[in-house]
C-alpha cells in the first residue's frame, strides 16, 4: 500500500481492522483467560476495562495514524514529537514477541483442521490437544503457519485473503451462535452460565489484584492495541471518516464475539466434567474437539469451524507481521520481500520453545501482553492527555458533528484515568510475571 493511498471504502477499513482485531484472541485466550481467572469476575473487569480503556486507547491510535499519515515509526517524528518513538518500539517488539508463538497456536489450529476432516481427534480430547501442542508436529505446523504468512505477504496475494475475511466474520458469528445454542442443551449449561455469567461483587473486589493484569492484557490483544497496528491502518483513512464510529463498530463486533466464545466453551467444558481453569490453553481445543465427536456431522462442523478459526488467525497474523516487517524496513532500508523471508525464518526460530513447552508459551505471552502493551498504552495515553491534547481533539472532530462533549470525557480519560489504571496494571504484571518465573523455571 502507498502511504498516500486512502481506503477505497468505508467497509474496508473496518473490515481491515475488525480482521485484524478478530482472531485467535477471541476465541482462544478469552475463554481459556476467563476459566483460569474465575469465570465472571474476570468478565467484569474485562468489559470494565474495554469499555474505560480500550476505547480510548484506540481512538488514540486512530487519531495518531490518521493525523501523521505514518506507520507507527514514522508517526511521531511526522507529529513533531521523535522521542516519542520509543512508544512505537515498545509495541514493535511485543509484536515480535507475540507473532513468534501467535503462529504456534495457528499451527493448532491447522492440525486441528486436518484431524477434523480425518476424524482423528482420538478418544481423549485432552491427550489429543496435548499431544498437538507441543512437540515435533507442533514445531512443524508452526512452520506450515509462519511460511503460509510470509508467502502470502511476499507473494501479495492479500487481497484474496481480506475477502475471505469478508466471508470469515459473519460465518464465526453462525457458527458461535449455532454451538452456543447447543451448549444451552447441555447438562452443563447452568453451571457453566452461573459460572461465567453470573458475578459476585465479593469476588470482584477480593480478587481485583490478581485480575487486572490479565484482563488489561487481553483488552489490548484482543483490540490489536499498543503495537501501532490501528495507526497504521488509520493512516489510510480519509477526514471525513467519523472515527468514533468506526471505533464504534470493531469494539463491538470483537467483544460480541469473545462473549459468544465463553458461551460455547464453558458449557461444553463444564459438561465434560472440566473444570475450567483446567483445559488452560487447551480449553478451545479440548472442549470443541470432545463436541464435535458426538455431534451428528461433527467432522464436517469442526472442520468448517477450525477452517474459520484459521482464516480468523490468519489475517490478524498478517496485521502483526506487517509491522514487525514494516519495522525493519523502515528503519534499516532493506527490500520487503527479504526482510518478509528473513523475519519469518528469525520468527520461527525464536517460536520454537513455546511448541516444545507451554511454560514459554505462556513465558511469552504474559511478558509480550501484561507488560510491554500495558507500557505502550500508558505512553501513547500520556502523549495524547499531556503532550498533543489540542490536536488530537481537532482530529477526532473531523468527519462528524460535534459538541466537544465526547472530546472532553475522552480527553479527561486519557489524562487521569487511563494512565492511572494502566500503571498499577503495570506494577501488578512485573510482580506477578516475576512470580511466575520463578515458579515456573527455577
Ligand atoms: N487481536 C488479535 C486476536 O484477537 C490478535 C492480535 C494480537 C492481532 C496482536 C494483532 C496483534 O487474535
């Protein structure tokens, strides 16, 4: 895409950016996330933290990408503020981080796709999902996922896969609420619906500190925030765009569907007699694979259901390698398709631990998500709040009528709330991340 280049149309930013925001997040580290964090209590603080943080957040990206025509890198320096950059890095290298093991998981999916055509989850759900996760075929199909980007991005046919992206979201919807009924069918139903539904005001307040971190984690993930993909993808769009509402849109199309994740997970979990921290990463997988096999048809639904899942990680794995790729780029002045090959070969190496133990899966995923998009929210927040407020306002003006009500509340978040918050997140992530490391590799 040119720097210059607007998108053709309205649809395909938000279709972009949903296609970005919608993926394995939702489907996979929500429900697994909500069963290890106590089910509805996590809900809350989620939703709670969406709702206060993640909006604003992503207006900030959007105003920072639209108002500087620039990627993430260049954006900063374009706005007059270069030191602010290291926002920018920050979020480069969570996104490293995070596209090294987001494959891995990718790699499931695809193994999942497979065995569900051939029939072969096994007998045993969770020592088929065991057995899928680490090892010599997770570190295969890690390749498989990490070729099939990087061919993809090299070869430029993304075009294709954004219409597939078209077709992805409304299918994950059908298919979600379809499971989701069924689930309602199950033994388990109530239970699992009292568990993560139904939220205790106790719980909530006992166990905010053990909360927070994860909740403000996957707020960030799940929204694609605090690696500068929104900026990127905002510095396409045109002044007349109401940017309120296209935030609007993909905020609530990406929780709908999270939610509608924990409505199939967690009956199906509880019916097969699992607890629900106890699937862990597994809990997707393990939940749906022991489903589909009683289900008249079952192949054919999880394979279509896997396919999905797969076209949903895909093209969010295209809008972090994007930036890992476009990083590089910019700042060493080498050709794309090389750094692509390049990027990819270091990625997938650097993947590698997490198929082989899920300690360093989840090694890397708390340190990438907790901590380094915690600490570039809480700067790109303060830079917005304290550093470039007058602008930010005109920009999120443009392209609708406005009273400066939303303004105000937006600015006085960003200023008090926002950084507030995300500073004792942080606090709490290093603490927490420093205990498990501790338990996990000493
Ligand atoms: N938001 C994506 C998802 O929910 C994941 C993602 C994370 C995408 C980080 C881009 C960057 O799966």
């Amino acid at each position: 895409m040119d720097e210059r280049a607007t998108w053709a149309t309205r649809i395909g930013f938000i279709l972009a950016a949903a296609g970005s925001a919608v993926g394995l997040g939702n489907i996979w580290r929500f429900p697994f996330l909500t069963g290890e964090s106590g089910g509805a209590a996590f809900l809350v603080v989620y939703l709670l933290l969406v709702v206060g943080v993640g909006v604003p957040v992503l207006l900030v990206e959007f105003v920072i990408g639209r108002r500087s025509n620039r990627n993430p890198i260049g954006a900063f320096e374009r706005l007059g503020h270069p030191g602010w950059k290291a926002a920018g890095a920050v979020g480069a290298i969570a996104a490293f981080i995070i596209f090294s093991y987001y494959s891995v998981v990718g790699g499931w999916v695809i193994q999942y796709v497979v065995a569900s055509f051939t029939g072969g989850y096994g007998a045993d759900a969770e020592a088929f999902f065991l057995s899928t996760a680490s090892g010599t075929n997770a570190i295969a199909y890690h390749g498989l996922f990490m070729t099939t980007v990087a061919g993809i991005v090299a070869l430029g046919i993304r075009n294709g896969l954004e219409k597939a992206a078209t077709v992805m979201v409304p299918t994950v919807v059908v298919l979600l609420v379809g499971l989701a009924g069924y689930g309602a069918t199950l033994d388990g139903a109530g239970a699992a619906y009292s568990y993560y539904l139904a939220p205790d005001l106790s719980t909530i307040v006992g166990d905010a500190v053990s909360i927070l971190p994860a909740a403000a984690g996957q707020a960030f993930y799940t929204l694609s925030l605090g690696m500068g993909i929104m900026i990127t993808y905002a510095s396409y769009i045109g002044e007349d765009r109401n940017l309120l509402q296209d935030a609007g849109v993909i905020v609530v199309l990406d929780t709908a569907i999270a939610l509608l994740a924990g409505l199939v997970v967690f009956p199906f979990l509880f019916t097969q007699g699992i607890e629900p921290g106890e699937g862990g990463a597994g809990s997707i997988f393990i939940s749906l694979a022991g489903a589909f096999q009683q289900l008249p048809g079952g192949e054919i639904l999880g394979g279509v259901f896997f396919l999905m899942l797969l076209v949903a990680a895909l093209t969010s794995a295209f809008s972090i390698f994007e930036v890992v790729v476009s990083y590089v780029t910019d700042t060493f002045d080498v050709d794309r398709v090389p750094t692509a090959i390049g990027m990819a070969a270091v990625l997938f190496v650097v993947g590698i631990p997490t198929a082989i133990d899920l300690s360093y899966l989840d090694a890397y995923d708390l340190f990438a998500n907790n901590i380094l998009l915690i600490l570039s929210g809480l700067l790109l927040s303060i830079f917005i709040g304290w550093v470039y407020a007058g602008e930010a306002i005109e920009e999120l003006g443009k392209g609708r009528t406005s009273d400066g009500r939303i303004e105000a509340v937006w600015l006085t978040t960003l200023r008090y709330v926002v950084p507030v918050v995300l500073a004792i997140t942080l606090a709490l992530s290093v603490r927490d991340y420093i205990g498990f490391l501790q338990e996990s590799f000493l």
